[in-house]
C-alpha cells in the first residue's frame, strides 16, 4: 500500500471476540507508535476498543458534534453521559479505557 498519511478505520473491531479484537488493537497501536505521521481516524461505539495511542476524540449526538479534542478532555463521564443521556462511569487504566452506565440496579 506504500507510504498512506491516512488510515480510515469503520467499526474495524465489529463483530470480533474479545482475544481476535485485541489482535487487531495491539498492531494499530505499534503502527501510531512507529509511524506518528499517518494519522487513524477510527469509528467505534465503545471506548474499549481505542488502542492506548488515541490522542483525540470526537463525540457525535443526532449527527452533531458534542465534544472534540484530547481523550483526556472528551472522553469524561460528563461528557458521555451528555451525550448518551444516561449515567455514564468511564475508567481510564493501562492507557485503554473503559465506560459502563452508571445507572442503579
């Protein structure tokens, strides 16, 4: 494929098991590490499939952008839970994160 300085990724992860998806994470990860030019951009409706290397984050509600910026700014409880409308609980441990509904049984 030469030398691209764009990796589009759709829901590249969408119907993996969870060792197969770490499978296709981790070379992703390598390849920000070891090509910091070529710039992903990867769609995906759940925070743990972001490799640790995801430096920004854009949230969509109704097609329209809720929040963009670092991981760090976007990717908060607060944030999520605007956006989904419901209580949202996001952890962030190893550089990979991971949110579930905040909401009581």
């Amino acid at each position: 494929m030469g030398d691209p300085a764009l990796l589009l990724l759709d829901e590249p992860y969408n119907a993996l098991d969870l060792p197969s998806r770490e499978d296709v994470i981790d070379p992703i990860r390598e390849l920000a590490w070891n090509r910091p030019s070529l710039v992903t951009v990867t769609v995906t409706h759940y925070l743990e499939e972001l490799p640790s290397s995801t430096s920004h984050a854009l949230l969509l509600c109704d097609g329209r952008v809720q929040a963009s910026g670092t991981v760090d700014h976007v990717l908060t409880g607060a944030r999520l839970t605007a956006c989904f409308g419901r209580p949202v609980d996001v952890e962030r441990r190893g550089g990979r994160w991971a949110a579930r509904s905040a909401r009581a049984v």
